[in-house]
C-alpha cells in the first residue's frame, strides 16, 4: 500500500505541546507522515499551538464540534458528524484515526457514515468505569493500537476482548534531537546557577497528582542533609490538574517543599519547549508516577540524551526500562525506596555514565521515530486492507444508533 492510495483523516482534541505525551506523539505521526508522502487531514475540536506548523507542512486541519451529544443538542453533534464525513469523503480519505478514546463513540459515527475504516490509539488506561457510550464506540472501531503491552492488556481485559483485539506500538521519538549535547548542558546550568560538579534532579511532564511528584519532593527531602548541594530542577504545567480536579498543584508543591524544608533547592521552569535541553541539563531524571502510566514519552527522551531514568515499577515504564536498566526501577509511591535509589546515583557518578550510554543505545535500537512510523505505517495499511468495505454508506441507521449509544442518561 502506497501513501498516494488514500488520505488519512486524524481526530484530535487539542493539537497543543503543552497538553501531553499523546498529542506530541500524533505531531510526529502527522508530520512524519507527510514528510513520507501521504495525505493527513486533521479535525481537531480546540485550537492549539501545533495547528500552524501542521498547516505550514501542508496538512489540512479543520476545527470540528466534538463535544459528546446530549439529549439537549443532538443537532450539534450530528452536524458535526456529517461534516467530517462530507470532507473525508471529498478529499479522498480511507481511513481514520481517533487519537484518544475520548472521543471513539464520535469517531465510530463518523466511520459509520463515512464508509471507511477507523482505528484508535490507547495513550491511557482503561478508566475504572467504562459507560455504555465508550463501550459501544470501541467496539465499533476496525483496530486498537495501544502505546505499551500492559496498556494493551488492560484495555484487553476491560473490553473482554482476545489479545489480538489490541496491537502493541511502542512510541518513538526524535533521536537526532534528543541527543547528548554538552554545549547544551553547560547554558542550562549555567542558567540555573548550579556548577559542574553539582547534581541536579529532575521531573519533566505534567504536574498531575497521578504523576507523583509529592513522592519525587519527599524523597529529596531525605537526602537533602547528606547533600547540601542538591538542586531538583521541575518542568511542566498544572493547567491538566487544575481542569480535571480544581486545584493548582504548583502550589500545593511549593507548599509541600516548605514543609520539609527544601524549598530552596527547588527550582519551578515552568513549560520549556527546548526539552531536550534541559534533559542535558539534569544528570538524573525521575519518573515518580503513580498511576498505570503508559509509555512515557520523557522516559525515551532522557535516555536519548544519555540520561539515567529512575521510574516506577509500573504501566508501561518497565517496557523502556528492561534489561539493564531494570536496576532503576522502584516501587510507585515509595519515596524510601526512590531516596535510594537516588543516592546510589548520586554517589556513583561512572555508574550514572554507564547506564546513560546504556540508555541512549536501546532508544536508539527501539524507539526511533523512524521504526515507529515504519510500523505505524506497516498497521493501518493492515488494518486498512483487513478492514476495506464498499465505498460510503447511505444508511441513516449506524448514525442514528451511534446518537442513542452517546446519550448520557442510558
């Protein structure tokens, strides 16, 4: 199957760097994608800020109404139903792609009246409580594509589903960007006042309650004593938690390291979109999370740039910390257990080197985006050829069906 064969239509919530890992690893897929000949179209339902460098690389974007149907705008959402299916339809498109099962059920009814396979891709866990409308969506999508095995087990398990329902892509990053760089690493810490001998702890992400980082701050705050010099380096934003649970987490952080009395080696940078820059930065990065985290994007990145990565034993982490590198992986929740970890590290600064070196050969053995697209690429021509049907449905039947499985109140 050649790129020319068909269009791809993605659907996105917020094309935006700042709102996580699934929306950069879409600006990879999107742009890579396109970059290797195929035509991408992108129906997002909140402007962001990758929207400009998506238009600018020539791919269609057009801001569609997802938001889920009520009983009190069944209109909005079948208007926005059929016209994502009349522009696929007039731009060729064969096939697509709902980046978040967020919004399945939507992309399930656009398939439906579209007449074109769709696949989704799992960044998250299954939630706790699967409701009738999520059920019925994911059950209507052609493949599921999850970003790590134990997620793929997990949606596996929730949908009652066999293992073949749901394939394993691991995601892929820039390697060429993420990379070790030491003019790099002396600006940034040039920048943040730390000298070369000094050892700088680091968090990157989203400052969301699952992603523990109260865990990352006790553990610091145990070993702040032996290490006088100690400086824990933050980047990422709290909007997500603010939005999802009503309170700002920068805050209750800054809080939590003035209790333990570190809040002077605490440094906030906020969102930084040279990343890679400061994963040079830091000689340890921490991924504390605490919840069945994925595949997280930071943890490949880190590597990249030879950085050792302290993860949980958890989700998806285990799959990119294996082999050699299973020696940095602690209990989520324990800041006991992370501490020591930590202070082996600290202590050993040739055993910091060697695993960091270790790290950068596996991403770049595994975790290119180029094999990433290369077996994207290699799936939904798959997925594509299994799934193909006779070109568009007229029935109003899956349509409405779809409208009934949205309602809230069922």
């Amino acid at each position: 199957m050649t790129p020319a064969s068909f269009a791809i239509l993605f659907s996105e919530r917020n094309p935006s760097r700042t709102e996580g890992g699934e929306e950069l690893v879409l600006r990879n897929i999107l742009l890579g994608l396109s970059a290797r000949g195929w035509r991408c179209l992108l129906a997002y339902h909140e402007w962001g800020d990758l929207v400009p460098e998506y238009e600018a690389a020539g791919i269609a974007c057009r801001r569609f109404d997802l938001t889920p149907a009520r009983p009190t705008n069944p209109g909005r959402f079948l208007a926005s139903v059929a016209g994502q299916a009349l522009w696929a339809r007039r731009n060729g498109v064969g096939l697509l792609h709902c980046n978040s099962y967020f919004r399945v059920s939507h992309a399930a009814a656009v398939k439906h009246l579209g007449g074109f396979p769709a696949i989704g891709h799992l960044h998250n866990p299954p939630p706790d409580y699967l409701s009738r409308q999520y059920r019925w969506g994911l059950q209507q999508i052609d493949g599921l594509i999850a970003v790590s095995a134990c997620t793929a087990a997990e949606w596996n398990r929730a949908l009652a589903r066999p293992s073949a329902r749901v394939a394993v892509l691991h995601n892929g990053i820039d390697i060429d960007r993420f990379r070790p760089d030491e003019a790099a690493r002396d600006s940034a810490r040039r920048e943040l006042g730390v000298g070369a001998a000094e050892v700088v702890i680091g968090y990157c992400g989203r400052l969301i309650r699952e992603k523990g980082v109260d865990v990352l701050i006790r553990a610091v705050a145990r070993l702040a004593a032996e290490h006088p010099a100690l400086t824990l380096v933050i980047l990422g934003s709290d909007a997500q938690n603010t939005r999802l649970y009503g309170e700002p987490l920068e805050a209750k952080l800054r809080m939590l390291a003035q209790e333990l009395g570190i809040v002077g080696r605490f440094r906030f940078l906020g969102v930084r979109h040279d990343i890679e820059r400061w994963h040079n930065a830091i000689d340890i990065v921490v991924v504390p999370s605490v919840y069945s985290d994925p595949l997280p994007l930071v943890v490949a990145e880190a590597l990249a740039c030879g950085r050792p990565v302290i993860g949980s034993r958890i989700g998806g982490i285990p799959e990119l910390l294996s082999g050699p590198l299973a020696e940095l992986l602690v209990p989520p929740g324990d800041d006991e257990a992370l501490a020591a970890a930590l202070q082996r590290l600290i202590a050993d600064p040739q055993r910091r080197v060697r695993l960091g070196e270790c790290g950068r050969q596996i991403v770049e053995k595994e975790f290119g985006v180029s094999l990433f697209l290369d077996q994207f690429e290699s799936l939904i021509g798959m997925m594509a050829s299994r799934c193909s049907r006779p070109a568009y449905s007229s029935s109003p039947l899956p349509l409405a069906t779809a409208y009934k499985h949205w309602d809230p109140n069922r």
